[in-house]
C-alpha cells in the first residue's frame, strides 16, 4: 500500500470520527439553543472550537519538534490503537446486543430537561449555563477527534488535510442538523464507530508496531513482513476478529433463555 | 489538589475509557514487543506478529470478562 492508501485511510478515518462525534455534540447544541436560546449556547461552541483548534495546532507542533520519528510512530500508533479499540469494544458490544445503542433522541430529551431546569446566572453578558455546557458538550466530543487528526495527520505529514476532512464532516453534520432542527437520531452511529474502529486499531497497530523499534540498538522503526501491505492484513484480522466477536458473544448472550426455554 | 485530580481523572478517563482493562493490555503487548526488541533476540516479523497477537489477545479478554459499564 503506497502514499495513496494511508491518505484515504487518513481522509476516511478521520471524517467519519468527526462525523459520529459532531452528531453526539449537535444533540447538545440544539437542546441548549431550542430551551435557552442559541446566542449564548453558540458562542460556547464556538469557543470550544477554537480551544479545539489551539490543542491541535500546540499538540502537533510538540510532537513534531521535539520528538524522533520511531518514537513518535510509538506514540501516535498507541494512541490510535487506545482510541479504535475503545469504539470497537463498543461497537462489537452494541452490536451483540450486550450495550445499549446510543440513543440521540433520549439525550435530547434528558438536555433539554436539564437544560429547563436549572437556574438563570448572567456572566459576561451570556446565560453562563448555557455557555459553560455547549463548551463542554463540543469541546470534549471534539478532543478525541483532535488527538486522531494531530496522528494521523502527522505520519500522512498532513495535518491540513486532516483537519480538513475532519472539519467537512462538521459542517455537513453541523448544516443538515441546523436544516432538520431535530438531533440525527437516524444516522448509523454504530456501524460508523464500528468502521472508524477498524481502522484505527488497523492504523495504530501498524504504526505502533514500527515504533517499537525505537528501543532497538539504531533507533529505527521495525519493518512488518510484507511492508505496507500489512496494513491491509491488520485491517483484514481486525474485521475477522470483530466479527467472530460479535457472533460468539451473541450466541453466548442468547444461550441462557434458549437452555430455559428447552 | 482538587483540580489537580480532576485533571488527572479526565485524562485517566480518556485514555482508559470504560474499560481500562484494554489499554493496560496493549500496554503489556507493546511492552514485550519492546522487551523482544531492545534484546534483539527475535526478528522483526517476529516481534510484529507477537505484539499483535498480543493486542488481540487483550481485547478478547477485556470482551469476554466484561468488567466495564454496559
């Protein structure tokens, strides 16, 4: 797999994790903005975004100047692999039906309840409950995204681009939901986290592998059997191994009512 | 100190996620992965095959000895 292949796996991976993100943080958003008004909800994720912004530029250039190539790979393939394996544990969970799905009509329901409910305190001009939870509400949904675009955007040595693909997903989630004035309840949001998963866990295991030879006597990164194609085979072993997951454990969770019902 | 271990919790949080039990597996896979390394007593392909295996291996268990919230 050459240049092109990690660009697409770059472009992919990092819109459809900003997309799934973006959802969860519109959900927030829109329930603040309907049931407290949208000036001070709006200049709370704005301010998130640019906080966003900052933590990007200030992470990708420490990273990039201070670190050697092979660790770095180490650093990046390890944060990739904690990330995607996070989702995947989800996904393979909800997937079997052991999680529950996430529900975005539920929580705008339980936001706009909250939302309602509590008490008015002006600071600075804003209604400060508003502000302080579409900051939270967009800043923390944003972080994860910010970690994948700085990694992978790093050893495509291509932050732009990433950033920009992870910006276009907001927009068009951020645009069909202000259009909709509804949460996108019907986005696929698990067989996205399943997908963004797979190919983290793919990505951040190749990388994390090549940086392990950081510890090797030249300090330089190992070399998988096979070069760059191995990223597809990781990639393969990854659905493989998801999807027997999926199977076993549904099985395994339908098995007591079936013995029950013998 | 407050803030200090609201920091550290939200980190903690991040990194962990619900179930903690998969990153500290991948820690271990990539520390034998370093071990097999620094040593130079296997071959690439070799330390690459059994740091995967590893990592797999650490998700297996974390979904099959499900500890975590659902």
């Amino acid at each position: 797999m050459g240049i092109d292949g990690s660009v697409l796996g770059l472009l992919t991976a990092t819109f459809l994790a900003s997309a799934v993100e973006m959802v969860e943080a519109l959900t927030i958003v829109l329930a603040l903005g309907i049931s407290r008004g949208w000036r001070s909800t709006l200049v709370g994720a704005g301010a998130a975004l640019v906080a966003l912004a900052a933590v990007t530029a200030v992470v990708g250039v420490a990273l990039v100047d201070s670190v050697p190539e092979s660790l770095l790979q180490l650093i990046i393939g390890s944060l990739l692999l904690v990330f995607g394996l996070q989702w995947l544990r989800k996904a393979i969970l909800r997937s079997a039906g052991l999680k529950d799905l996430h529900d975005e009509d539920e929580i705008f329901r339980s936001e706009s309840e909250a939302a309602r409910a509590a008490g008015t305190q002006r600071r600075a001009g804003l209604d400060w409950f508003a502000f302080v939870v579409s900051f939270k509400g967009v800043f923390l949904e944003g972080l994860e995204v910010v970690f994948i675009v700085v990694t992978f955007g790093l050893n495509a040595r291509s932050v732009g681009l990433a950033a920009a693909a992870a910006a276009a997903a907001a927009v068009v989630v951020l645009v069909t939901g202000v259009l909709a004035r509804r949460p996108l309840s019907r986005v696929p949001e698990n067989t996205l986290k399943f997908a963004v998963g797979l190919l983290l866990a793919s990505f951040g295991t190749f990388w994390a592998v090549e940086g392990l030879g950081t510890f090797s006597d030249a300090g330089e990164s190992l070399e998988w059997p096979g070069g760059d194609l191995a990223l597809l085979g990781l990639l393969a072993l990854w659905i493989v191994a998801s999807r027997a997951a999926v199977l076993t454990l549904r099985a395994g969770a339908t098995q007591p009512e079936t013995q029950r019902s013998g | 100190m407050r803030y200090l271990a609201t920091f550290g919790r939200f980190w903690w949080d991040f990194i962990a996620g619900d179930d903690w039990r998969v990153a500290a597996g991948v820690l271990v896979a990539l520390a034998v992965g370093a071990l097999l390394t620094a040593t130079s007593i296997a071959s690439d392909a070799v330390v690459a095959m059994v740091a995967t295996a590893g990592i797999v291996g650490a998700v297996a268990v974390a979904l099959f000895t499900r500890a975590g919230p659902r």
